[in-house]
C-alpha cells in the first residue's frame, strides 16, 4: 500500500479527519512520490490506471467524512436515522452545486422525524457538507493539477518515440497515439476516469508521425564512409 493511500485509510475519526483537512495537497504529493517513472507504454497505463484509483479512493474517503461529520453534527438529534445519513454521505458530491436541495431534504426529514427545530437541523447537514466539499474541491484540484502534469511532462518523450526511426510502425503508431491523448489529458485530466488508457488509445486514427531528420553527415563522417 503506497503512503497516499495510507493517508486517506487514517480518515476515521473527526481527530484524524481535521488532520487531513489541515493539508489536502499533502494526498496528491504523496501520491506523486507513490507513482514511478512511465518510460514505455505498459507504464504509462499503469500510472494513468493508479491515477483514475487514487481518485476514486478520495471521493470514497470523502464519503467518510461525510459520515464522521453528521454523526459528530447531529450526536443529539434522532430525527435523521442512519439510513438517511449513509445516504447523505454515499451522495455527497451530488450537492457540489446543489446545497440547497440537501437543506430541504435535511428539512423534511427533520420534520417527518418530529425534530424539535428541523431548520436548525437542515443547516447543521448543510454546514457538514458545505464543510466536506470544500475539502473535495482543494484535494481534488490538487489531484488533477498532479494529472495534468504529469501528462504534460510525459508528452515530449512520447513525441520522441513517435518519431524513433529504430522503432517499428506499429509500435510508433501506439506512441503518436499516446501522445495525442497525453495531450488531452493536459486539458482534461478527468479523461483518466473514461476508459483505461490502452482503450482511449484505440479512439485515435493511425498516424505515424514524420521522424526527425536525419543529421547531415560531418566531414569525418564522409571520410569514414570512403
């Protein structure tokens, strides 16, 4: 198990929890020591499927967090059982934009449950989630700009091996392809989450890309061919 993933595997308690909200771009720098180099096109898949993991791995220590906080939030009330919180906290990022809709679910279930103040208690859901997915977004843009990077870093030496005239065609087709979509993935780190990478690949038409030129040969070179 790499550091990063230990670092969203100690989220269980509000102590813990607070830890990590203390330093939410510590997940991404860890993780970047966790991936190793990506030099052929087997390690570029590996590293692009552990990127697509770790971003599933946060949204599901975020539903955790999710949990610890209406549990600690709501210590007092019964009126929002724990069937209705797993599912606050399993949907989470469903309200990114929509705060709101979770108050007035919070609301009426507070109501339905006899709660002594239902609007007090909606915005004590409100305030978890508002709470968590601030954390989300710090965590996860960190994430994305270490995505971004990476692919960013790797496109050059893809472009390379395109053009490597040792290479065989097919071989230098997959690059060029590898490179188009190292390139996507600079605009849009998400695409990690669409499809394995060898899969995205595929999505590209055959281009082989023009090699570099040959150097032209030295006097000692041509001395040398005589």
């Amino acid at each position: 198990m790499g550091t990063a993933q230990s670092f969203l595997d100690r989220v269980h308690s509000l102590a813990q929890l607070e830890k990590v909200e203390a330093e939410p771009g510590s997940f991404a720098r860890l993780l970047a020591a966790d991936l190793g180099a990506a030099a052929t096109l087997g390690d570029l898949e590996a590293r692009d499927a552990a990127l697509a993991v770790a971003i599933g791995n946060l949204d599901a220590m975020l539903v955790r967090a999710m949990r610890l906080r209406l549990d600690h939030a709501l210590a007092a009330d019964s009126s929002i059982g724990t069937p209705t919180r797993n599912v606050f906290a399993a949907t989470i990022a469903g309200y990114q934009h929509d705060l709101p809709l979770l108050g007035q679910r919070a609301y009426d279930i507070a109501l339905r449950g006899r709660a002594p103040d239902p609007a007090q208690i909606a915005d004590l859901v409100v305030e978890q989630a508002r709470a968590v997915l601030a954390l989300r977004t710090a965590m996860r843009s960190s994430l994305l700009d270490l995505i971004r990077d990476l692919a960013t870093a790797a496109v050059p030496e893809a472009d390379r091996n395109a053009r490597d005239r040792k290479r065989g065609e097919p071989e230098r087709k997959r690059w060029s392809a590898a490179r188009r979509e190292l390139e996507a993935i600079a605009v849009d780190p998400e695409r990690v989450l669409a499809a394995p990478l060898a899969m995205r690949l595929t999505a590209f038409p055959d281009l082989l890309d023009e090699p570099e030129p040959e150097p032209e040969p030295t006097f000692k070179d041509l001395l040398e061919l005589d």
